[in-house]
C-alpha cells in the first residue's frame, strides 16, 4: 500500500539526439529499464560514452529507507539491452543530493551536486578508477539549487536558482576569494527559470535547459536561448518539452548532453492507476 500514491522518475534517452530536440515533431526517447526495486534515478548526467556502455551520474533515491533522501550515484547501462547494469553510490552526505553537475577541466572530472542544506555549493574531484569523490574546495557561499557552471561568453559563471523558480541569479567568478559571487538576477514572469541541465551550444547559438514548473514542479523543459542584454547574460523563452508519453509521463525536469547521447528523467506513478483515479478526483472536484 506504501507505494500507491509514490511518485518515482526514470531515465530515458532521446532517440535522433540534440536535433531532435529542435525539429518541428516529437521527440521520443528509449526508457533505461530499471531492475533495481525501489530505487529510483532522477537528475541524469553524462559521464562518458562507449560503444557497450553509458554511464552516468544521478540522483539515486532509496524509497525503501526509514527516511529516504537523494545521494549521488554511478549508473552503468548496457547499450545493447538498455539495462541499468548497476549503480554505485559515490557521494552520501547525510543530507539531500541531487543534480550531479559535471565540470571537465585540464583532464580531470569535477562534480558540484545540490546540497542546499550544507549551504553552499561544493566542488569535488572524482576518480573513475575507484569511484572517489574527494572535496575540491567550496565555489559558492549560497545555498543554490541546481546550478551549472559556463564560459560562453568570455568569463565563467555559474547559473543557477537562489531565490525562487521565477529567478535565475548568474554568478561571476572571483579570483580573489576563489568563489562566484552573486552578479545579478534574470526574473521571468512565470516559474520557468529553474536550470534542468547544463547550458550547451547549437548551431552558432547558446541554449539553456530550464524546467516548467508553471503547472507543476518538473513539469517538462523549456529550452532558452541565452543572450547578453546590457552586457549581462539573460534568457530567451524559447521551446517547451514535454514527456514524449503524456499518458504514461507527467513531468520531466533534467536535459544534459555528451558525445551525442541526450538524456532526460521522466515523472510517473508507481502505480499508473492511481493517477487516473486521482485525476478523475480532481475533475470532479473543479466541477463543483
């Protein structure tokens, strides 16, 4: 019974790549089969690609535990079968974790997950051969959620939501202190400016993965062109994405890509059922 009313996110990869994203049709993706009972994997990213497997690292959520919260986890799927082969948990604070951001830097890998209750954002070194994370130094005095670092535009900084959903606040990197500080905010009029991903380029343009939460909390991505107004980085509301199976799906609030594979997470009941009951719930009740 515990299960009924859960709620639990899948991986799913989108088929045709970025340009997919972009085309006039849409998209459709193929799901990662999860043998793993009562874990769930949200806030995919990719490590690396090789021609047998995909690995990634997402926010694992036992919901099983006394009192369940995310932790950082390595995903091995095999490309043949779709099959998440296993996990590994490779960060576990005690605290939530989510939304492992990738940084690639002079041959090393990076990772700044969300960890809002430590109160600012952490950097940590990884080692692919042992699975280690070791803690790099703090980049950020602000507790920001789902942030992602970016030099498109000549000088790093780093997006991401301090305030609320409605606000972005950019961070411009300080050589002094070591640290981003805030520079200033781009206010949307609706709860749309959320990263779900990493900002990446396309066809001569900047584009930044953000979620819809106007509706509900990651209910699809919206993907905005990033541009300089009064040489400060804004967004453009551009396209909306939502779960390819809408039936099926209800939400989806991470897009990242690498070496041509595009992945995203997917929002469903654990039980299907439940949701159709619950919406007929909620028709009758707005008729009344």
């Amino acid at each position: 019974m515990s299960n009924l009313f859960k709620k639990k996110w899948d991986v799913a990869f989108v088929k045709g790549g970025i340009d997919a994203l972009f085309a006039d049709t849409p998209f459709q993706v193929v799901i990662a089969k999860n043998p793993f009972k009562n874990h769930w994997f949200a806030d995919p990213f990719v490590l690396d690609v090789t021609p047998d497997k995909i690995l990634l690292l997402a926010e694992e959520m036992d919901q099983s535990a006394p009192q369940p919260y995310g932790r950082i986890a390595k995903l091995t799927i095999d490309r043949a079968s779709m099959r998440i082969e296993k996990y590994d948990i490779i960060l576990d604070t005690g605290t939530h974790l989510s939304f492992p951001n990738i940084l690639r830097q002079d041959g090393k890998v990076y990772i700044y997950p969300e960890n809002c209750h430590q109160g600012k954002l952490n950097l940590y070194e990884f080692d692919p051969d042992t699975n280690a994370l070791t803690l790099f130094q703090s980049i950020c005095d602000d507790a920001v959620w789902d942030a992602s670092m970016t030099d498109f535009f000549g000088h790093r900084q780093l997006l991401g939501s301090y305030q609320d959903d409605f606000h972005l606040d950019i961070y411009d990197w300080d050589e002094t202190s070591l640290n981003f500080v805030r520079s200033h905010s781009d206010l949307s009029s609706k709860a749309d400016n959320r990263l779900a991903g990493q900002p990446f380029a396309y066809k001569g343009n900047y584009y930044c993965p953000t979620q819809d939460c106007t509706t509900t909390y990651g209910g699809g991505v919206c993907i905005k062109k990033m541009v300089l107004r009064d040489g400060k980085l804004a967004l453009v509301p551009g396209k909306v994405l939502t779960p390819p199976d809408p039936k099926r799906f209800e939400g989806m609030h991470t897009l990242n890509q690498y070496k041509g594979v595009v992945v995203v997470d997917l929002k469903s009941w654990h039980v299907p059922l439940m949701r159709t009951l619950y919406q007929s719930y909620c028709s009758l009740v707005k008729k009344k």
